[in-house]
C-alpha cells in the first residue's frame, strides 16, 4: 500500500540560478505539515519509500536532458515532477487559481477575474496531472489530492482509474453558495463534479462542509446524509478535518531557544530571531512583543492590523515604548497586481507609525520583508508575548497554532480572527472581528494587560486540544475515514446485480415453470420529471411490457403511487394487473378496478388546506389528490427551502393525524398521506404465487417498496434502484438497467418458448 499525494507543489523546489538547477526545501502551511505526517509514518504501512509526492517542480524546464536530471534528482526524495509551461503557469496558478478561486473562495469577489482563458488552462493542467498521476496509481495504492489547484483532478482521475482510493483536502474556505455562484454556471458544476470524483473530500470547518453540500445541492441537485452523497458510480463522503500543527516538533524547537530567551531583554531576543536591529530601549521594563507573521496576502488583514496598532497606541500613550510590533512579512505571488499594492501600503503605513510614534530609542513597528528559517521562527513565537493574527479570511491559519505550541511555559497570549479557520477550535484566545480597527485596538490592550495565570489557564486549555489533535492525527483521521468509505463501498457494491447474479436469475426464471414480476413505475422504469404528467410511457415501453406478460409463463404486475385513473390510461390496454394509490386500488389481469378493503376519505377536507398552505408558501410545490391519498411534491422547489419546509409541515401533519387512521410517508421529493393499512406489502399478497417453486421478482426504488420487498418469501429476488440502504437483495444503478434487465427477461422467456 502506497501513499500518492498530489499538489500543485512539490515540497522540494527546484530553482534556476545562473543556468544551475537547484533544489531547496520548499515552504507552507500544506507542506510543513504533510511532511510532519510522513515523518511519522516510520513504522506503519506506509512507511519509508512507499509514498509518492507527486507536483509541480517550481520551475519550467523544457530540455528533455534537463528534465530528467530533475526526475532523476526528485526521485531520492520521493518527489515525481509534472513538468508546466511558463504559459501553463501564468494562466493556471497566476490566472485562475490565484486571481479567480483565491480571491472569491476569500470573499473577495471584487478581486475576481472571469476569464475564459484561465478556466482552459485550469483544466489543462488538470489533465496534464492526471496523465501523470493515473499511471502511478498501482492497486491498493491511496491517491490523497491537496488544495484548489486541483479540483479537477478527482474526478478525471476517477473516469480512467475506476477502482482507486482517492481522497482530497481543501486548504482554503470553501465559501457560501451566494459567493461560489458568481462563478460562471459550467464552471461551478465542473468543480463540483470534478471534486465529487473523490472518495473523501475534506474540508478545515464544519462551515465550509455546509458550504460545499448546500452548493452541491443547488448546483448539481445531489442530497447528502450524514454528509455521504449517492452517486451514479459511487458513494463520496464530506467530512471536516480541522488541520493541526506539528505540537511535538514545535515544543522540542521552543525548547532549544528557551535558553536564548529566558533572561536576554525581549530585543536580544528579536534580534536572535532574526527580526531585524531594533533600537536599544529607553524604558527599564523589558519592552513587550506583539507578533505579525504572515505570507504577503490581502486575506491575511495585514494592514488592519497595522492600523490596529495604530489606534491602540493613540489611545494608550502609557504603552508606548513599552510595547514593539514585529511584522514578518513573507514574500509571495510577486508580480501579481494586488500584492504589490497591499505591500506598497503596508511600506507606507509602517513608515507613518513609525514617523509618528517612534523616538530614538523606540522604534514602533520592527519589520521585516522576508523568510525566516525555522528556528528564528519558532524563536519569535516563544519571545512574543502577544500573537497579532488577523486575517480578513483564512481557511485555517496555522501561525495562531504554531505559536500556542512554542509557548512552553504556557503564557502568550493569542489574538485571533474570528474568521479564520483556527478561531472555531480555539475559543479561549482573544477573538476579534478583523474589520474592526477599535476592536485589535481593544484585543491589544486587553492582551498586553492579562495577569499571567489567566494566559496560562486560557493557554493550557488550548494547548491540551493541539497536543491531541495535531497534524499526524489529522491525516491519520483523514486516512482513516477514507478506508472506512471504501469499506462502505463494498458492501453497497456488493448488493449490486452483477452478471454473474443476473445470470443467475435468468436460470433460475428458466427453471421455473411460472414466474411473477413486480414492478413499480416511476424511478424504477422512467426516471423522475419536475412535472409527474410527463412521464407518460413511451411506445418502448409499452411493448416491453406486452410481450413480458403475453407469454403464458409470466404474469406482470404494475404496483404504484398514482391514482387509478392514470395507471388505466397509461397501461389499460396491456395484459399486465395494476396496483394503484401503493394498494388502495387492485386491479387483477383483465378484471375490473376493486378497493383492496373498504376504505374512508373523510380525513381529506381537513388535511387538504394544511396541504396547500405549504404549497403556497413554498414556490414549485403542489398538491396532488388521489382518491385515498394526497400527495405534496416538491420536486420543482428549491431544494433548500424545501427541505426545512417539509420538516414542519411532517411536524404538523404528523401532530393533525394522531388521533385518526391515515399515514404520513416521507418519499422521494414528496410527503404522502394515505389511508392506514394500505401499502405495497399488503397488496401484493393477494399476487403472491402459491408454488414456491414459481420465480418471483420485484423491482422498486422508494421506501414505499421497502413494504413490497418486506413480505416476499426468501426465495424470491428484490432489487432497489439506487444505491440506498434496503432490504431488497440487490441494487442497480438506475431504471435504464432495470430496463436492460427486462429486455433480457423477455429475451430468455422466448428462448424458453422456442425450446
Ligand atoms: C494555506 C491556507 C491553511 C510563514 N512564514 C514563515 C513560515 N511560515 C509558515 C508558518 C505556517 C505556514 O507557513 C503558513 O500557514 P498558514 O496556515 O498561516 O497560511 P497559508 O500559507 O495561507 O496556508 C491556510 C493552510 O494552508 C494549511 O491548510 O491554514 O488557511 O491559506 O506553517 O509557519 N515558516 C518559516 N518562515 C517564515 O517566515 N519557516
């Protein structure tokens, strides 16, 4: 068993200097914590080179001599390149990935570029991994897809290699359906198709979880349970999976400077750090650090933290020189319009502070453009007394937890935003809106203000559920989870009529003298439509019918939920008995209509009022009445409102019929309330061969054939379309094989005929 993982990067990065090909260590939150996975890993059965990272080199390399040094290079570090044009690049990761998906799954949807040429690209680079990932993928092997570069890729993957697990994580947000429809109509259905491909898709928050099922359903009308939705060829799971830190790694390395900054004044500290030269300190109190490390973004709220500062140094002059702002600003996306902007404005506004509120011995705001190697890092979080974490939107943000876990001795304080990711685990912190200036300002004061007990007694707290929940134990669930839906798989799969069933169910129709078929109508013949009127049966079908129950060996029984009326005009001329209103109404082979016992539908004129109010309230939905029934579908509704609608008018209904016999049924895309006592099951009984030797069979999609398959005799053979749970014996995919399987029937009863 092998672990592929696949990202737009690799986490070695080859470089170009001076026409050398060099190889460095790459960076990022995705990274540093895979890597600590991997690290781990020694020992289980993934261990030493049975992983694979499968990305992008980080330069363009033409020459085929060169390339296959690079493989050649990458090789002994598990890596396998996916070799891009500097034009794949510039319209794929500078294009759409960066200025489409970025800003709008960032909630910055003025920033977004709609440009047909990006999307192209997207998908190009799309396939151009999976051509290079399908052939890697061996049996057994698991395929784990990272981030927003690839979301393509699940399903391109699935369509040439069936059978593999694969599993995918989004490190970004995944935004509310308002934001992901301004995404052009195709594209959104191909992103969610395309991660659909998935076995497991995984998002940092429970928010972003909602976000991708709501859209799921908007766009691509697919309903979730417990998160897993049925697909035609799959089942595919959404969970949430909070990505931690590598605690251990963070506490041994906090150790090691603990020495450095134990006694040392805080700017020998800063110094050690690697956060610049600050100037000396006039005041006797050791100055107090507040902490900035983020990657140049407009997401991060760089600049409102600044103006943060800003406003709490205005409003407390008792703070100053007392208190140093260190910025860690990381270089990233150079070249791209917006980030040269924001760093121009960051450039500037840390000169006005400075220029403001610095003197000769303070400097306000210590800042610095560039990356720090880990250990200066890990030294600033352990030096800092404050954390300044404020980004405007961040799918998860693993600075806030790095610094928890350098905390050694447990005091800090962490000032997080409250639409970051890391807000929702750690609630102990300091929240704050980030859009609100007066609100850092406050946070500010509040945290250089803490008495040490209550930061440690917030600390340990927080501390404590990273220790628990780092990042080993993040893939390890993500891992996990993705074996248990393979597992989940399998046993729906193995309900599945395969041929090697259905040769056997043709024997067993052909050893029989006589046999009797069930079958409902809608979703196990036709498929579903908005308006039920127009799913008429075709002249196709028709016949099928015909000539199944012509033949003196079979008899064909059309069981269902509509009225009479319909299922006579539909299927009077045939040779087949009829079922109408689940049983209400039977009607044996060429015989006339009979109730199946007598029956009262004094309830109706109550209920019917109570029925339409819904209706009216909630747009596409309308009441049919049967004679023994009514029906409410909501087909036509809007997916979302109908589903909290239907909850209440369940609730009412279910309250208004206490006290009298009718049922309130719960169907695909409809609420039935029917007379009680009447169902599939019961009717069917008086169809029931008396030869037990006779073949029997039903076919059903909806819980309403769950009463069917209930009372047939164990030898007989139940199929439920779809891939639900059921106690019918098998499954198929939809009503064209069930169609498939009819024409195969008819083929077999007249081979038998000839015989
Ligand atoms: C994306 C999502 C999500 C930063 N500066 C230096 C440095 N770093 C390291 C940090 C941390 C990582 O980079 C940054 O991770 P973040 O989570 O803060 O943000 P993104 O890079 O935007 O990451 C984010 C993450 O993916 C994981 O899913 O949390 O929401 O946007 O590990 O330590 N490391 C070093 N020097 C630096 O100067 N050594």
């Amino acid at each position: 068993m092998r672990l592929l993982i696949v990202s737009n990067r690799l986490p070695i990065v080859t470089v170009e200097e001076e026409g050398q090909l060099l190889f460095r260590e790459g960076a990022g939150g995705l990274v540093s914590g895979i890597s600590a996975y991997l690290d781990s890993l020694r020992g289980s059965s993934f261990t030493g080179p049975q992983y694979r990272w499968i990305g992008w080199p980080g330069v363009a390399v033409d020459d085929p001599a060169q390339q296959a040094l690079v493989r050649e290079t990458l090789a002994g570090f598990h890596a396998h390149p996916v070799f891009l044009s500097d034009r794949s690049m510039d319209q794929f990761y500078h294009g759409f990935c960066n200025k489409t998906i970025w800003p709008l799954f960032h909630y910055f949807p003025s920033y977004a570029v709609c440009e047909e040429s990006f999307y192209a690209h997207y998908r190009c680079v799309n396939r151009i991994f999976c051509e290079a990932v399908a052939p890697l993928v061996q049996p057994g092997d698991v395929v784990w897809i990272h981030d927003y570069h690839l979301m393509l890729l699940p399903h391109l993957l699935r369509r040439q290699r069936p059978d593999a697990t694969i599993g995918f994580f989004l490190h970004i947000p995944f935004p509310s359906f308002e934001i992901f429809r301004l995404l052009p109509k195709a594209w959104r259905a191909e992103l969610l198709e395309g991660l659909l491909g998935a076995d497991l898709i995984g998002f940092h928050t429970h928010d972003y979880t909602q976000h991708f099922l709501h859209s799921v359903l908007r766009v691509l009308g697919h309903e979730h349970n417990m998160g897993r939705i049925l697909l035609p060829n799959h089942l595919a799971k959404v969970d949430t999976f909070p990505m931690g830190v590598d605690f251990e790694k963070f506490q041994a390395a906090a150790g090691r400077v603990a020495a450095l900054v134990a006694h040392p004044s805080p700017l020998t500290r800063a110094e050690t750090a690697g956060a610049g030269d600050p100037a000396p300190a006039t005041s006797e109190a050791p100055l107090k650090m507040i902490l900035s490390v983020d990657r140049l973004d407009y997401t991060k709220g760089i600049l409102n933290r600044l103006q943060g500062y800003e406003l709490f140094l205005e409003q407390n002059p008792h703070w100053r020189k007392k208190a140093v702002l260190v910025l860690v600003v990381v270089p990233s996306r150079i070249g791209v319009d917006q980030y040269q902007e924001i760093k121009r404005q960051i450039d500037e506004l840390v000169g006005k502070i400075n220029g403001k509120f610095g003197s000769v011995g303070w400097t306000p705001v210590l800042y610095q453009y560039r990356y720090l190697p880990f250990e200066p890092l890990v030294s600033l979080y352990a030096s800092s007394h404050v954390a300044l974490v404020t980004p405007l939107r961040d799918g998860m943000n693993l600075v806030a937890k790095e610094y928890l876990a350098s905390r050694t001795d447990g005091t800090g304080v962490l000032i997080v935003s409250e639409m970051t990711g890391a807000s929702k685990e750690l609630a102990e912190a300091i929240s704050v809106n980030p859009n609100s200036v007066a609100e850092i300002a406050a946070a500010l004061e509040m945290a250089l203000e803490m008495p040490e007990p209550e930061q440690i007694r917030r600390n340990e707290i927080m501390q404590d559920r990273l220790r628990r929940y780092d990042v080993i134990r993040w893939a390890d669930d993500f891992l996990c989870q993705l074996g248990e839906v393979k597992a989940e798989q399998e046993r729906l799969q193995a309900r599945l009529l395969d041929p090697v069933a259905r040769r056997k169910l043709l024997q067993q129709l052909g050893q029989a003298g006589h046999g009797t078929i069930f079958l409902d109508y809608d979703g196990t013949l036709v498929s579903f439509a908005d308006n039920p009127k127009d799913v008429r049966p075709t002249q196709d079908l028709l016949a099928l019918l015909q000539t199944l129950s012509q033949g003196p060996s079979l008899d064909v029984i059309l069981i269902s939920g509509r009225d009479k009326d319909t299922m006579d005009d539909w299927f009077g001329g045939l040779d087949v008995a009829l079922v109408a209103e689940h049983g209400a109404w039977i009607k044996p082979r060429n015989r006339t209509w009979r109730q199946a016992r007598p029956l009262g539908n004094d309830w109706k004129p109550d209920l019917l009022p109570i029925l339409q109010t819904y209706a009216d309230r909630l747009g596409g939905a309308f009441v049919e009445e049967k004679q023994y029934s009514v029906a409410w579908h909501y087909r036509r509704a809007d997916p979302e409102l109908a589903s909290a609608c239907v909850k209440e008018l369940v609730d009412d209904l279910v309250s208004f019929t206490a006290n009298i016999d009718v049922q309130v049924q719960q169907g695909h895309k409809v609420v039935e309330v029917r007379c009680g006592g009447i169902n599939k099951g019961a009717a069917a009984m008086s169809f029931l061969p008396k030869d037990t030797a006779d073949f029997l069979l039903a076919i059903g999609d909806d819980w309403t054939d769950e009463d069917l398959f209930r009372i047939l005799p164990g030898s007989a053979c139940s199929i439920r379309v779809g891939n639900r749970h059921s106690c019918a014996k098998f499954s198929l995919p939809s009503h064209r094989e069930v169609l498939d399987l009819l024409r195969e029937i008819r083929v077999a009863q007249s081979q038998a005929c000839v015989r």
